[in-house]
C-alpha cells in the first residue's frame, strides 16, 4: 500500500512538472502563485518580529523596574 502511495506521489509530481513545463498558462499561474505565497509569508514574518521586539520591550521595562 505505501510502495503504491510513493509511486502514485512520484507520478503525479513528474506529471504536474511536465505539465508546467510544457503550458505558458500553468507556468505563469505557478510563479503568480509563488509571488503570492512569499508575500504573504513576508507579511507573517514581519508581524512575528513586531511582536516579538514589543514582547522584549515590555521584558526590557519590567526588568528596569
């Protein structure tokens, strides 16, 4: 049953990279897709530093006191 799995997974990626290879539409949804994506994780980030820089903030204030 996995060894089925592993070669229904490898097939299916082979097949999607072709696919990709060979369309101008799917190429260029693949790379809008990755734009969209490395924004959005850029956002992520930089709302996870934010909070964390006020969190040491608020250390760095009671540690004073």
């Amino acid at each position: 049953m996995e060894k089925i799995f592993c070669l229904g997974l490898v097939f299916g990626a082979v097949g999607g990279a072709l696919l990709v290879a060979n369309s101008y539409k799917a190429r260029s949804l693949v790379k809008k897709s990755q734009a969209e994506v490395m924004q959005k994780v850029g956002e992520m980030m930089d709302e996870r530093l934010q909070a964390q820089s006020g969190d040491s903030r608020t250390e760095e204030k009671k540690s004073k006191k």
